[in-house]
C-alpha cells in the first residue's frame, strides 16, 4: 500500500505538470505575469531607492551607480546588449548663469523677487530695446501685434495661459517670437509670486540637451510685478486680466529693456539603459517600454531617494524584461520586437526620450506603441479605500485600439480600476505633457502614461521605500506586462485617429 500510494501521487504531480505546462503554451501571458513577484520588485526598488544610489541624479554618480545595476540586471537575465552596448549616451550641457543683469526703463530688476528663469538660452546682448504685449501669445496674436507694431528687435510679453483652453507650449510660443525677430519674451506667471521649490530650482544649474536650448532668453513674472510694471508702460493689466478671455488685445508697451546674460556651460552625459528582445514574424516593429530611473539628487545634506518616483516604475521594466526574456528562451517569443528603455534626465526636462527621439536607434515610424511607466507604488488622496487602480493617461488620443487593448486585458487578467481623470490635455496639472511618453506622442507614436498619482510625497526627501505599496507595483506590473504582450502579439492596427 505504501509503494501504491506513492506511485499515485507521483502520477498525480506528473498530470498536474502536464496541465500547467500545457496551460502555460496556451496562455504564456499568464504564467510569464506571475513570474513577476513582490520580492524581486521590492529589492529592485530597495536598491535603486537606498542612500548608495545618491538621488540618482543626471549626470552624477548615483546616476551611473543606478545605471550600472539596471545594466547587470539585463545581463543576468541573458538579454544580449543591442549592437554592443546596453546604453544609448545622452550629451547634454550643465549650464550655470554667471551673470543675468535686466533693466527695464533704467530700473534694475532682482532675481527670485522680481524675475526667474530656467536657463535654457544662451549668452545674451540687449541694449535699449522696445517692446510689445502679445495677449496670450497665440500664432494669431503674434500675427496682429507684427502687423500693428512690428515684433522685429523687439521684447515681448505674454500672459501665461496656463488655465486657458488650446493655448500653444511657451516652447512653442518662444519659436514663434524667434521666429519674427524677437529679442526675448517675458511670461507673466497665473500666480501672485513665485514658490520657494521653483525659486530653488532656479537657483542651481541647469541641465540640457544643447539642441533643445531655446533660441530667445524666457524669464518669467509675476502677476503682482507686471500689474506695476505695466502701469508704467500704460497699459491696465489688472482690467485687461478680467476681460480677458472676451478680449485678447496686443499692446504696444512704454518700457525699454536692458539685458545681459553670460553663461558657463560644461559638457556632460547621463545614459539611457537599454533591453531589446526581436520579435518573429513582425519583428521590424517597435514597442517601447519607458521609465525614467533618475531622481533629483543631493540637495545640501538631505538625499532625495525617489522611491515611489521612479524606482516603483523602472523596478517594473526590469521584471517585465526578464518575464519576455524567459518567455524567449522557452519558446514562447512573439510576433513584434520591445525595446525596454530605462530613461535618464526625466527631472530635468525628459532629456533622456527626447534625445531617444531626435536619434532613435529605431525609426519612429517602426514604433507600434509606448507604454511609460512613472510612478506606481502609492495611492492619492482620492484612492484611500481602494489602492488596486491606475490612471491612463493618452492612451485614445492617437490611437483609440491602444486603450482598448489596456482594457481588454487588464479586464481578462487583473481588474484594475482604470482612472481616466487626469486623461485631457486641459488639466490644469499637465501630467500628459510631463513625462517620458510625451516626445513619442509629439510625434505621433501611440503612446500610454501609467501613473498612480501624486502624494504628499511626492519630490520630497520622504519619498522612501518603506512606504511603498509593493503588492500595487507587483499588480499593475502585471497589468503592464499583460499590456505589453498584447500589444507584442496582436493582430490589430493601432490606427491614428482621422484629424
């Protein structure tokens, strides 16, 4: 009898291995997700989120300490470099203004009190120029004020926008200036003053991708300075701010501008880290996994960790690419290739996407899809009671299959609640334009934000791996990784919406 008993439960573990392995040829997805443990991620992010790693800011060598570990991650698991190397280099400039001297009519104007900027300009002469109010700053704008005052050689000024419907980037505003021989554009800040975290980050040096540099000085008002400012000039601010969404008037302003600006720039590079698994029968096409592995580094004494921001989402790529690689090595591979991309200089500005999308190592007319992942391990306040949810945000914006497939699998596999609110470009925090998918999506790439929200936390010293949510990270992980081969697998086009 005992020799017979245990002649049956082998049998019965030898059927239930066979039935497990033929339900993982079946449904790989299911059993390569559940690779993916709480453990593993809670390490990974433990590491990436320990005082070692110094902040892991852009270009320093924490940075390069967090690199390094995503790189031998990668190797471990058997990913085989792309054509040699597991990082694309980002150049970019660390840009400190040695001196930033403005006079308006003769009067001389204090930094932080009356001005900032973000010194993404270069060195700067300007002696007695006039100038010009621009309303909002729209190409509109921008056409009548040329027409009535000529912007050539000219300052402009412009009213942020910043809580107005289908009003252009001041990027975009800036080029339009540049564009009509504009010397400089003032923007007056929605707000009475400045905050102490922007005045800080003003006050340090900046980091840049050289190309990127805008091609006029920008500083930045505040509302209660311009309303004075503008008395001078002739022109009613304050009645103008009431009005003015029935009334987008151009002015021609009484005030004459003195501007200096010498900058010291040095030569610097962070790197992007890189995991590539090829596809089969469509393995030209692209999809790209993205999380930005920087934080904001050393601030005096007190080291900004980043846990939740982003070691939660690069914690996730890294597990997602061992679960496809495994997938691989045991014959289950799939129809596109991923590019799994660990970003740099996201606090800096996305430098490390949008220098991927000036110099792609892949076409972006090969890029099927986006997925990026930033920030996935606590809840909002508006989720107290129920932490098993995600926002999407972008995902119908080019292509409304891309959000129907998020649907449809995280219907099949792991019931999150998808949370849509932030999923506008009108928000007035602006999170679709703020992190690494978006110079994808400029330039037409179907492109998703993953996103648990923002919390007291959030780009604060106490951002720090014992207040992580990891049965979360380990959930919407999963859902990532449901997405990621769905999108790796199927059979239908992420067409673009029609204009």
């Amino acid at each position: 009898m005992f020799k017979v008993k245990h002649i049956q439960i082998f049998l019965l573990y030898i059927c239930l291995l066979a039935v497990k392995q033929t339900t993982a040829q079946q449904n790989p997805s299911k059993y390569l997700a559940e690779s993916i443990t709480v453990s593993a991620l809670k390490k990974h992010i433990q590491v990436l989120a320990s005082d070692e790693m110094e902040g892991r800011e852009n270009g320093k060598s924490g940075q390069k300490k967090a690199a390094a570990y995503i790189m031998q991650q990668f190797s471990n698991a058997g990913i085989t470099p792309l054509m040699g190397n597991y990082f694309q280099d980002v150049p970019f400039i660390e840009t400190v203004p040695e001196k930033i001297k403005i006079k308006i009519n003769g009067h001389p104007l204090a930094f932080i009190k009356d001005f900032e900027h973000f010194k993404d300009f270069d060195n700067t002469l300007i002696s007695q120029a006039k100038s010009v109010f621009v309303s909002y700053g729209s190409k509109k704008n921008f056409k009548d004020a040329d027409k009535s005052f000529n912007i050539k050689n000219k300052v402009v000024f412009m009213a942020g926008g910043s809580s107005v419907k289908d009003i252009p980037s001041i990027k975009q505003r800036t080029k339009y200036a540049h564009k009509l021989g504009a010397k400089a554009v003032f923007v007056i800040e929605d707000a009475g003053g400045f905050t102490s975290d922007s005045s800080y980050l003003m006050e340090r040096e900046q980091k840049l991708i050289r190309e990127y540099l805008n091609p006029v000085p920008v500083f930045f008002i505040a509302q209660d300075f311009a309303d004075s400012l503008f008395k001078v000039a002739g022109f009613n601010l304050k009645k103008w701010t009431k009005k003015r969404l029935k009334k987008k008037k151009t002015q021609r302003l009484n005030l004459t501008l003195d501007i200096e600006v010498n900058m010291v720039n040095k030569n610097q590079k962070g790197e992007n880290v890189l995991a590539f698994i090829p596809g089969n029968e469509l393995k030209s096409e692209i999809v790209v996994l993205l999380a930005h592995y920087d934080h904001l580094g050393i601030r005096g004494k007190t080291t900004f960790n980043g846990a939740d921001d982003n070691a939660t989402g690069t914690a996730a790529l890294i597990e997602i690419a061992k679960s496809l690689q495994l997938a691989k090595s045991k014959g289950n591979g799939f129809k596109r290739s991923i590019l799994i991309m660990l970003t740099t200089g996201e606090e800096k500005g996305l430098l490390g996407s949008k220098y991927y999308v000036k110099h792609p190592l892949f076409s972006l007319e090969q890029t099927f899809a986006v997925l990026n992942v930033d920030m996935i391990g606590r809840s909002d306040d508006l989720h107290k009671n129920n932490s098993k949810y995600i926002y999407l945000v972008g995902a119908d914006f080019i292509s409304p299959a891309l959000q129907q497939i998020c649907e449809t699998q995280n219907n099949k596999y792991t019931n999150l609640t998808l949370d849509y609110t932030y999923n506008t470009k009108n928000h007035p925090d602006r999170f679709y334009f703020r992190s690494d998918h978006y110079p994808f999506a400029k330039r037409g790439v179907p492109s998703v934000f993953y996103f648990s929200g923002v919390h007291k936390d959030y780009h604060q010293s106490s951002d720090t791996a014992e207040k992580i949510d990891y049965q979360k990270v380990q959930l919407v992980t999963q859902f990532i990784f449901h997405t990621a081969w769905g999108l790796l697998n199927t059979s239908q086009s992420l067409t673009p919406k029609k204009p």
